[in-house]
C-alpha cells in the first residue's frame, strides 16, 4: 500500500520580479525550480540540495528563457525560448542545476511566426520529456489575431540527445496531450480533459482513481513518475491535492496537512527519499512543499 505522503510549505526567496514557480526537476544535486514571469529577462531559477534550503540561481547575463524543466539520470534539462527579431525555441541541460550549456541549435526549433503572416503572436513550450527513446517538446503557438487557426501545436522530437530534429504538427485539440505513465503494469494519466487522475490495465479503457464528493471540484496539473512511485498533484478547492501510488493499484490521498491549506500545487519531482511539490498560495505567494514534513 502506498503511504500517504505528509508535507511541510517552504517560502522561497524574495525576489524584486513578480513570478510564478511552474515546473520543478530532481536530480544528483538535489532539486531545481524554474519559474514564470512577466517581467523577467533572463530565467529566475532556484536550486536546493535537499529541498527545504532554496537559493536563487544567478542567471542575469542568460540568454533565453525556461519554460519548463524536467530531471533524467541525475541531470536537468531546461527547455525554453531565445527572443531575437524572431523567437525559437531551445534546449539547455545542466549537472548540477546552476550552470547550463545550451544542446540545440534554435535554427531546429523555429515557432514559424509566417504562419501568422507577420501578426502579433507568442509561444512557448509546456512539455518536456527525457526517456530512453530520446527528447520531446511540445510547443503552443497562438496568434493574437482574427484566424481560422489561432493555435497550432508543435512537437519536436530528438534521438541524439539534442543535436538534430523531426517536427510534427500536432492535431489542434483542446484535450490533454501528454502521454500517460506506467506503473506496476498498469498506466496512469490526467484525463483528457484536465478533471480527473485516471488507470488503465490496457490503455484502452479508464477508470478514475479518486471520485470528488458532492460539489467538490478537482484540478490537477501534473502527474509524474518519480523514484518515489507515482505522484499526481493539483488543487481541490482552492487547496493543494496529491496522490501517491507505488504499484498503481492503491492511490492515497494526502488529506489533513495544514500546509497544504490554500495551495496551488502546479508540479512535483522527487528522489528516493525526498519529494518537492512548487506553486503558490491563492494570494500569489510562491513556495515549495516537502515530503517527508519536517519535524
């Protein structure tokens, strides 16, 4: 049976930017937050070796921006965006969470504004996987413009470790696109349509994990496969939700920790004894929780 996972909230380190932690990576150095901001012209990114002592990373002179992180074999990946005349996107990778040398070359990886016809229009990549076939990005490019397409979908994927790209442009659905996990011979995801954490013996037919009771309304954000087992967070009215599953069968619910009171938990990582979940409270305050709580 998977143990309910307890936590304690951590306040990150006050900066004179306005962000918001997003996505966070395990690894051999410990843990790394990437976060977003509006204002930010360089990546604000926290690293901590033990995930309740958190230090700013200096990044000011960085070119590019993080729009996610994720951790594979003890090491941390970045993926993000370069913002000349024409913006591209690009991969970075670190050891240990500080210094990052930059692995793909952002002719690889063009958003293609003329897609819009020189309209105004952004993008950014929200996923971000490292496994042993290879790497894959998933971009969103949205026009702030009348069209008869104002989003498209991109995927890249690489099986060089960065070096070289094959693009595919994704079918436009408004539905959760990440792939789902496995688990004790079962697979596990976010249903499609971002309402439930749900299991599958064949990934044909699913079946929730955890039912809401009465007007309760669910959210969740990310559910990840950590050393640790499976870990899925989110929020339940205006609270921070998580699961946990180490063989996919039995899920435990972490219910009655204060310090998830007024959570909005948007990520988790973990290693083998230490789990790390980012967001913020519901006044914009940015923090991390840990697990197991401290004492």
């Amino acid at each position: 049976m998977a143990d309910e996972l307890g936590w304690s909230q951590i306040a990150l380190p006050v900066t004179s930017d306005y962000y918001t932690p997003n996505s966070v990576a395990a690894g051999d150095a410990g843990f790394v937050i990437q976060t977003d901001s509006e204002f930010a012209a360089s990546p604000i990114v926290f690293a901590s070796t033990d995930g309740v002592s958190w230090e700013q990373v200096p990044l000011d002179d960085f070119d590019g921006l993080f729009d996610v992180v994720a951790g594979s074999e003890g090491s941390y990946y970045a993926a993000g965006r370069i913002e000349p005349e024409a913006p591209h996107g690009a991969l970075w990778h670190s050891t240990d969470g500080r210094v990052w040398e930059q692995l793909s070359d952002p002719a690889d990886l063009d958003f293609r504004s003329e897609r819009f016809e020189g309209r105004r229009w952004s993008a950014g990549i929200w996923y971000l996987n490292i496994d042993a076939v290879g790497i894959e990005l998933i971009a969103g490019i949205s026009c702030q413009c009348e069209s008869d397409s104002p989003l498209s979908l991109v995927s890249w994927k690489s099986a060089d470790g960065g070096a070289t790209w094959t693009e595919t442009e994704l079918e436009l659905a408004y539905r959760n696109l990440e792939p789902p996990i496995q688990i004790g011979g079962r697979w596990a995801r976010i249903s499609e349509f971002w309402d439930q954490f749900e299991v599958s013996d064949d990934l044909a037919t699913w079946e929730a994990v955890w039912e809401p009771n009465g007007d309760e309304y669910l959210q969740p954000t990310h559910l990840r496969l950590t050393p640790m087992g499976a870990i899925g967070v989110g929020v339940l009215d205006l609270s921070g939700f998580v699961l946990h599953s180490t063989d996919g069968i039995t899920w435990t619910q972490s219910v009655g920790w204060p310090a998830l009171d007024d959570a909005n938990l948007r990520d988790v990582a973990a290693s083998a004894t230490t789990a790390v979940a980012v967001g913020y409270n519901n006044s914009g305050d940015p923090f991390a929780w840990v697990s197991p709580p401290l004492p």
